[in-house]
C-alpha cells in the first residue's frame, strides 16, 4: 500500500530537512507552502518533495486539506516541519498499513522538547496524535488553528513516538503564541462565542492551574513552569483578541 507523507510549511529552513530525511522511506512526500522566504522550498526540491506554492493562507485546517488532496497515496501520513520520524517509528507505520484488515487511522504518541527539555507531564506526554490514515477514512477540520482529523472509522494505537521540537526558544515561543492566539480568536468569533476581560482572565488562570497541577506541570521543572505560564498567556490573550474582535465588528471602535 502506497504510502504518501504531507506537509505543510512556511519559512520552516531549521527543520525541514530533518523531518523529510526521516520520512525518506515513503513513497510520496507532498508538501504544500504559503509562502516562504528562506530555504524552505530549496531544501524540500532537493531532498525530492512534491512541492506546491499557495498564494493565500486559508488556515491551517483547510491547507493540510489541500496537502491531503494533491496526494495520491492509500494511506496519508501527516506531518509537521518541526517533527521527526525515527527509524522504529518508520518501520512500525510500515507494519501498520501492511496488515490485514487495517483500521481507518493510527494515533501515535508524539514526545515533545519545550527549550531544550522533554516534557513528560504538563499534558505533553503521552500526547496522541492520529496522523496516519486512509485516504478515504478521513479528512481535516475547517478550523483555522489547533485543526483536527476527523475520522470515519476506528483508529488504534502505535507504540513508537514521534519527535517534535515543540518551541526552540522564547521568541518562537512569543511568535506562536500570538499566531494561535489570533488564528483561535477568529474560530471562536465565526463561531458565535464572545468574551469579556473577566473571562480571559479566568480562561488564563484556568490554563495554568491545569498545566501545573492538574497534569503535574510542577515535576516539569522551571519548564514546566514556564510552560504553564505560556499555556495561561495563550488563552489570556485569545480571548482578548476574541473581545476586542467582537468590539471591532460591532462598530465600537
């Protein structure tokens, strides 16, 4: 079974040539970009990607939708720029397509690095992720961030991790934060939600008493720490942007 790997990018010259060495097994890899303007692409042409360019940027939902459907293999295996595929993990996904009366998707814990550190509690670890899939089992969320695959089948377990290098460093740290959280505050709006300074700060504060104690953040050390405060500013400014948002479109401003 024809095994293709997609993904989406942009401006993502640190990592991607790890994450495409470490998939260079299958059959296909298609990645679709919004725009890079480093060595994104050079990279992916070398390295024998399928590449296409987007001339907009309709969320991460509908691109990885996109990805999904200029790929031609039976079974899709979705992958980020900063993530990495081991050898046992290649060969257990190679196993799972391969066996008889396969279910419609595979989740598969992902192990991720928070500045330099692998987190093992704080919600990280295990942290399952469906990634691979059949073709015609599944298809992605319209949602313009934390996206998800929405499955028509069963989908089990396999054992080995995926690597993610989840944020580097504080600025990437910064850089996603405002990106999710203004991507977030747009879902919530086309949703209907609204919100208020009041609810931002207890959404802030809810997110970091669940980071750090209730998902034992606290035996993270200072990154769990760290990460529990990010976690909270997260959401504090999600639904900030969610109010302000709302203020702008009703004509308050």
């Amino acid at each position: 079974m024809a095994i293709s790997v997609i993904i989406i990018t942009k401006n993502a010259g640190a990592t991607i040539r790890r994450c495409l060495e470490s998939v260079a097994w299958a059959d296909e890899v298609v990645v679709i970009d919004s725009g890079s303007s480093d060595d994104t692409l050079d990279i992916c042409r070398e390295l024998g990607a399928r590449v296409s360019v987007t001339d907009d940027w309709p969320g991460f939902g509908p691109q990885k939708n996109r990805a999904l459907d200029a790929a031609s293999g039976d079974w899709l295996f979705n992958i980020d720029a900063d993530e990495w595929v081991t050898p046992e993990l290649g060969e257990e996904i190679r196993s799972a397509v391969a066996a008889a009366n396969p279910p419609a998707a595979y989740a598969l814990p992902r192990r991720s690095s928070f500045c330099g550190r692998y987190m093992k509690h704080s919600g990280w670890w295990p942290d399952y992720v469906v990634r691979l899939f059949r073709r015609e089992a599944a298809r992605f969320s319209d949602d313009q961030a934390h996206e998800r695959l929405i499955v028509n089948g069963k989908t089990l377990k396999l054992k080995q991790p995926l690597m993610h290098e989840a944020i580097s460093d504080l600025d990437q740290m910064i850089g996603k934060m405002n990106l999710y959280s203004t991507a977030s505050a747009r879902g919530l709006h086309a949703r209907g939600r609204r919100a208020s300074l009041g609810k931002a700060l207890l959404h802030g504060g809810w997110a970091f008493f669940r980071t750090y104690v209730l998902r034992a953040g606290f035996l993270d050390g200072r990154e769990g720490l760290m990460l529990a405060i990010a976690n909270a500013e997260g959401s504090y400014y999600r639904y900030v942007k969610l109010m302000l948002l709302e203020k702008k479109v009703n004509g308050k401003q």
